[in-house]
C-alpha cells in the first residue's frame, strides 16, 4: 500500500507518517470549512434571485450549524467503529450531495433540506472532533501543536476561500461558486483515499513521543454499541464541573465566531457600503491572522496554564466584539479589528481540547469533546438565527454584536473557575 511504503520511505529520514496524516487532514478541515463559510457570500444573491428574507435564510444556517454540532459526539463513535477514512469520505460525499442539490432549490425548505440537514450532516463529521481524534491517537509529544494546526485550518479554510468566492459569485452568479465547492471537496476526497490510515499501528508506528507500538484497540462491532457510547460518556462527563464550564464557554465561542462573523459578517458590512469582495477580503485577512494566531495557541497550551489562556482569548475577543461598531467600518477601523479578532477566532480550542484530554483521559476525550463541541454549535446556531432576526425585525446586526461581545467577557471569567487539578469534579474516575 502507498501508505506503508511512505511511512517506511518517511521513517528512514526520521520523519514519523503522523505528520502526513495531519496534512491530510488539515486539508479535509481546510476544505469542509470553506463548503462551511461559502453561504456567508451567498445570502444577499440568494435574497436578491428568490426574495428570500434574512431570517429565513438564517434559520437554514442555524440548522446547518447546530447539526454541524450535534454531529460531533457520534462522529467520533463512527470513527471509532468504522475507522477514520471511510467516516471521511462519506461525509465529502454528503457534502457534495448537498451542494449539487441546492442548483436546483427553488423553494425555502429545500434550502432547510440541502444546506440545512444534509451539508449540516455531512460537515458534522469532519468538525473539530476530527482534529481531537487524530491527535490523540497519533500524538503523545505536540498533541497541542496539532490541535492548533488543524483547528487553523478550520478556522482558515471558513475565511480565505470568502474573497474567491465572492469574486466568482459577483462574476458568474452563486451556482458557480456551488460547483468550485464541489471540486474542492472531490480534490480532498482523493487524497483521504490515498494516505489517510487510522492509527499509528496500521502503518507499524508508535505513536509520535512514543517508543513501542500500541496494539489497535478493538472496534465496537456492535453499531448499536457504538452509537450508545456517546450518550454514556455524555452521562460519565455531565458528572463533572469541568465539561459543564468548558461546554459553557464553547457554546458563547459558537456565538462569537462562526455563527455571527462567518454568516452575517459580509452582509453587515454591505449594510454600511462595503462591496462583497473587500468585506470576504477582511475575513480573509483574519483567517490568515487566525492561522498564526491558533498554532501560537497550540505551541502555547503545551507550555502554559490552559484556563488562564482561555481567560485571555475570550477577554479579548470580547472586547474586539464591542469595539467592531465604532470602527465606523472605515479601511484602519475594519483593519483593526481584523488583525486581533483574527488572532483570537479560534484560539480557544487548542487549550479546551487539552484541559478535555488531560480530565477524562485519551480514548474519551474526542466524544467528551464532541458534546463540548456541540454547545459551541448550539451557539454558533444561536447567533445566526438571533443576528439574522435582528437584522429583519431592528433592520440592524449591532445589537447582536454587543450581546456576544458582552458573553465573551462572561466566559474569559468562567474560564478562571475550571479547578487546577479536576479535584473538585465530581466524576474523579474520569480524570487521569
């Protein structure tokens, strides 16, 4: 296989096959996440062809978004039961499936059933419990470094593919920019085919930091099983402090980033002036920061105090937030505001995922993480649909700007009360 004569051609020069599982999947991430961020372009045409409102569209991207979350926990059951690569690819599939369908949408509910239940489904798979899953599995030394690689690929494919697609929607219409999603994805899809591998012991591994080889753990043969593994763990970990603060904090990260920014941000600023392409250039412009700015997390989370980090990210984001009005949406305003929100848009993972794996141990921590991940989504899905009826109802976003601001700030002082050691939970069998 190309996989086992890689790794073997990759060992002889010291360099571990993990690593190019992390391309792989940094690219998976990279490129569901643009197929995340394309509707941010592509209300205003989509109001314009169909006279659609923005609540209305809103509330299919709400769907999307708390499906996209919901989806985490058993995504990770899935990997476990049928292995990483073929969750993956099934979920491209879905993906594409979705999009083709929406060519062809004429009416509100089909757009609820394409981008709302199947892209939601299909992206829920391969959200940030991916990036949990690999790094565990395949990393003992740099697991933060990783986190924070693929949670910026995340972050980044969500922003710098915007101005592309802006420019082909202004040209060509919104079909086209449907169809340049679709490729992309047939692009990821062939190379998850050709090098992804579940575990360091299919290509004779340790894992990376590690000296001998850790026999495969046995999958759950029972689907049933697996999918009822989620909902245990849920019971296991609801027991604690810890998964209660980090899922509070994650859902007010869901209604501070992806569901206001991503969706309603190039809107918000063609209320105030601002041409599609040069606002999908701002959010370009904090992708390229974020992408900086969360492997910094990353490196930072191995090194440091994780709740003080998570105090300092949602601070600041907060605060970013609430000055976003008064930037007058001006060149140096919206410039600002770009480079430190960008910092900061997805910083926060890096150190969740690692206070998660170090409380409930590694081959818990991608379905712990999953239900934290989904209370961002509940988030995400809240400030779509909250901003999106703002807009309707108050014909503005701003108040949905404060709010979120205002529970950043809320969350960087939560942060501060997830105990040092876990030995105020109350699931002490969990932590490790």
């Amino acid at each position: 296989m190309v996989s086992t004569v890689l790794a073997s051609t990759l060992a002889r020069r010291n360099i571990h096959y993990g690593w190019v599982v992390v391309g792989a999947t940094f690219l998976t991430m990279l490129v569901t996440a643009g197929a995340m961020g394309a509707p941010g372009v592509l209300i205003k045409p989509l109001e314009d062809e169909f006279g659609w409102s923005t609540s209305s569209i809103s509330s299919a991207l709400a769907v999307r978004l708390l499906l996209f979350g919901l989806m985490g926990p058993f995504a990770a059951a899935f990997m476990n039961h049928f292995g990483v690569r073929k969750v993956i690819v099934f979920a491209l599939i879905t993906i594409s499936v979705g999009f083709v369908g929406s060519l062809y949408m004429t009416q509100v509910w089909q757009l609820l059933l394409c981008w709302g239940i199947i892209i939601g489904f299909g992206t829920g798979l391969t959200a940030m419990v991916l990036a949990a899953t690999v790094s565990t599995r395949w990393f003992t030394k740099h697991r933060g470094l990783v986190v924070g690689m693929l949670s910026a690929s995340s972050a980044t494919g969500q922003l710098v593919f915007l101005p592309l697609m802006a420019e082909l929607t202004e040209r060509y219409g919104w079909r086209t920019t449907v169809l340049f999603v679709c490729g992309m994805i047939v692009i990821a899809a062939l190379v998850v085919l050709l090098l992804m591998r579940d575990r360091p012991a299919d290509v004779n591994l340790p894992l990376v930091g590690e000296l001998h080889v850790s026999p495969t753990p046995p999958a759950t043969k029972n689907l049933n099983a697996a999918l009822a593994s989620p909902l245990l763990i849920l019971k296991e970990a609801s027991g604690s402090s810890t998964f209660w603060v980090l899922a509070a904090t994650f859902f007010i990260c869901g209604l501070s980033t992806n569901g206001l920014i991503q969706t309603h941000f190039v809107t918000l600023c063609g209320d105030f002036g601002i041409v599609p392409v040069a606002a999908a250039s701002v959010l370009a412009v904090m992708g390229i920061f974020d992408f900086f700015g969360t492997i910094g997390s990353g490196w930072l989370s191995d090194r440091f105090d994780n709740r003080w980090l998570l105090f300092w990210y949602y601070g600041l984001r907060g605060l970013s937030l609430i000055y976003l009005p008064f930037s007058n949406f001006t060149f140096y305003g919206l410039s600002i505001f770009a480079v430190f929100y960008g910092l900061d848009w997805i910083a926060t993972v890096p150190p969740t995922v690692k206070i998660a794996a170090d409380r409930f141990g590694r081959e818990k921590a991608g379905l712990v993480f999953g239900w934290v991940f989904a209370a961002h989504q509940l988030g995400a899905a809240t400030a779509a649909y909250g901003a999106g009826l703002s807009r309707t109802e108050l014909s503005t976003y701003l108040p949905a700007f404060f709010i979120a601001g205002a529970f950043c700030v809320l969350a960087a002082v939560l942060a501060l009360t997830i105990s040092r050691s876990g030995s105020t939970d109350k699931a002490p069998a969990m932590a490790h």
